[in-house]
C-alpha cells in the first residue's frame, strides 16, 4: 500500500500534467484526481450532442497518446468510450483515463 507522501506527491504530479493539458486548444471536459493520482476525464454527456462527445474524445485520445479501448454498449443502449493513457513527465509520469458515455435519445428527442 502507498504511503500518505507517495499519493500527494501523484497528486500534485497529476495538478501539474492537467495545468498543462488545460493549456490545450480542446473541448472542455471534466477532470478529476482521485486518490491515486490518476487524472480522469469525463466528455460531457448533458450538453454535447453524440457527435460532440466522440468529436470531443478523439482529439483528447490523439493530444494524449491514449490507448484506445474498443467501444462498449450495454443493455440499455449507453456507449461506453473509454481510453488510457500515460504522460512521462519531468519527475513523475501521470497516468489515466478518458471516458464518454454516449446515451440514446430519449423518446421524447426520437424525429419521425
């Protein structure tokens, strides 16, 4: 188990890596930093259209180097994108993920 100083110091690895990401000419998305260090980022599913999120999740997968994993829907018809990635950095290198769950339209949005 990492110590108490191991995950501040990923932490603060992580702080720095996503103020260089936000540097970045690319759509916003959420980011956050668990406990381990990892970055994580959610493409925006409430604002963006299906197309916006995968548009969005590509050029973030391509500015990171993320390997991408291949697309999953589940029983409820929700695509699950999702990528990792690894970024080496002055110190410490910074790991993590890029997700974009891609929900179908409401039956209220379906056009006939």
């Amino acid at each position: 188990m990492a110590s108490q100083e191991y995950m501040r110091r990923w932490q603060r690895a992580a702080h720095q890596a996503l103020g260089e990401f936000l540097k970045a000419d690319l759509p916003a998305v959420s980011w956050s930093i668990p406990v381990s260090g990892a970055l994580v980022g959610d493409v925006d599913s409430l604002t963006s259209t299906p197309d916006e999120q995968r548009a969005a999740f590509a050029a973030w997968t391509q500015y990171l180097g993320a390997d991408v994993m291949p697309e999953r829907t589940d029983s409820g018809g929700v695509t699950r994108l999702y990528a990792k990635f690894w970024r080496q950095g002055d110190r410490d290198g910074v790991r993590g993920a890029i997700r974009a769950s891609i929900y179908p339209p409401m039956d209220d949005e379906v056009q006939s």
